[in-house]
C-alpha cells in the first residue's frame, strides 16, 4: 500500500512546485519592475527617490542580483555627477561584489537570458569603475569575465534586445582594445573576434529601441564612441534627443553642452547653461552639490576660446 500513498501524494507535490514557480516568476516581474523604475529616476536625475526605490528594493529583495545592481548604478551617478569620494566609491564596489557573489556560483551556460544579460551588467559596470580610476588591468580583468559571459549571448540579438547594447559595444571595442592596448593582444586572442561595423549596427538599432533603458544607455555609449572618434553628426544628433528627453539631466545636460561647444553652436550652449541655472534642486531631486558642478563645467567651456 506503501506505493498507493506515493502516487496520492503526487498531486500535492505537483501544486507545490507549480504554486513556487508562480511565486518566483511574480518576485522577478516585481523586482525588474522596480529596477526599470529605479533608472528611471536616474535618467531623471530624481536622486532621492532612486535612493529610496534602491534601498526598498534590496531590502525586500536582497538575494536578487538586480537589486544590488541597481544599488550600485545609484552610487555611479553619484560619482560621475561631482560627487566622487571614497564613501561612494566604497559602496559601489560593494554592491557590485554583492551582486557579483550572488551569480557567481551560476554556470553561464544554464542561464536563462535575463540572467547573462544581468552577469555582462555587472562586470561591466565594475570595469567602468576601474577604468575611471586609472585601475585599467584591474578593469580588464572584469572585462574579460564580462567576456565569457558574452560568449554565450553573442547570436541571440534577435530573441533578446537587451543583447544588442552588450554585444555591440563588445564587438566594437573589441576592435579597438587591439590597437589601442597592444599589451593585452595576448589576452584578446583567446576572446571571441571582434567585428566594428556589426557593433556599430547593434548599437544603432538599440537606440531607435522603444524601451526605454535600452534606448537610453545605447544613446549614449553611442554618443560618447562617437565623441571619440569626432563623428560630430551623429554624436550631436544623439546629444540632442538624450538632452531633450531627459532634460534635467545634468550629466546629458553636460555633454549636450561638450558637441555645441565643439559644433560653433554657442546660442544652444548658452541655453543649455541658462536652463541648468534655473532648475531648482529641490523640486528636481537633485543632491548639494550636483548642480553647482556642472554648471562650473559649463561655465568653463563657455570661457574656452575657439
């Protein structure tokens, strides 16, 4: 009768792992949702409700990656929008060895594509961390662990977008680190090739994306490659409709300002700086401090001779 009980019991257990699918696929909705709200703010500049969603979010999610990434990106703007101290600093890296930890013990193969799109995320923002402290091995080294996961989602463009920011960049800059840091050539063979113009591609089609994140971060990594490579069309173009749409974004506010100073467009500069003056912190959500900073760096290419 033994086996009678076994097979009676079977439904139960069928509902229970149904019942914890359900369960965990409504936490990820609930945790992405939040996240997506979270840049949201960040794209905005509103810094005190990217905090709160940050902290709620890992508060009631703290063994999910994405909470801690989003986490750290909060403290990235901090740094990157004048206030750059070791508190800051500190807490980024945190986060992302949080995050870090919590995928680490995943194999890249088995992940599902949210998944891989969120292991590239956080060794690249690590990298960008390093890199902008000078720490370039160090930001290598997280690139290259970015890399194998990217060797998993280069193909799947078409079934996953996300995948269209990731691997254009890395196709792109792949190229690049070659010839630009011929010391890591020795690395970069056992990487997978790189291709400029797919790159470029992907990164063109992620930005006409009507997702918002998507669009965003691929507007203005695209920008900034074609800042670099004095692409002064495109590079504006881009500038332009980040500054339109997210207008009390100093950071974008800021580079906007870069391509008119650049491009002899000293009526939209002025603008540009007459706008930033009359934002209120307050009402904007910005921190002391932010907006001072950029307006000091604007001011400053405004007293550049041509």
């Amino acid at each position: 009768m033994f086996w009678l009980r076994k097979v009676a019991s079977l439904p139960l257990i069928i509902f229970l792992v149904l019942l914890t699918s359900i369960q965990g696929k409504a936490q990820e909705k609930n945790v992405r949702e939040k996240v997506a709200q979270g840049f949201q703010y960040l794209y905005d500049f509103q810094f005190q409700k990217a905090d709160s969603i940050s902290q709620k979010t890992l508060s009631l999610y703290p063994q999910h990656p994405l909470a801690h990434l989003l986490r750290a990106h909060y403290f990235w703007y901090l740094i990157v929008s004048g206030l750059n101290n070791n508190v800051n600093q500190e807490k980024c890296k945190s986060a992302l060895k949080s995050a870090e930890k919590l995928q680490e013990n995943k194999k890249k193969s088995l992940l599902n594509n949210d998944e891989l799109f969120t292991q590239i995320s956080i060794e690249v923002l690590y990298a960008r961390l390093e890199s902008l402290n000078g720490n370039e091995w160090n930001s290598f080294t997280h690139l290259n662990k970015g890399t194998n996961s990217i060797k998993h989602s280069l193909g799947k463009e078409n079934q996953y977008p996300y995948f269209l920011l990731v691997n254009g960049l890395y196709l792109y800059y792949r190229t690049y680190a070659r010839s630009a840091y011929p010391y890591l050539a020795p690395y970069l063979v056992l990487m997978p090739s790189g291709n400029e113009a797919a790159g470029l591609q992907m990164l063109r089609t992620a930005a006409q994306s009507e997702d918002p994140f998507l669009s965003c971060e691929a507007r203005y990594f695209l920008m900034k490659l074609c800042m670099a490579r004095e692409w002064n069309k495109e590079a504006i173009t881009l500038g332009a409709s980040l500054y339109q749409d997210y207008p009390k974004n100093l950071l974008f506010g800021y580079y906007y300002a870069v391509l008119c100073k650049q491009n002899n467009q000293s009526k939209e500069l002025t603008g540009i700086y007459q706008k930033m003056l009359l934002n209120d912190p307050a009402s904007c959500g910005y921190l002391k401090g932010q907006k001072d900073y950029f307006l000091g760096k604007i001011r400053a290419l405004m007293a550049e001779r041509d």
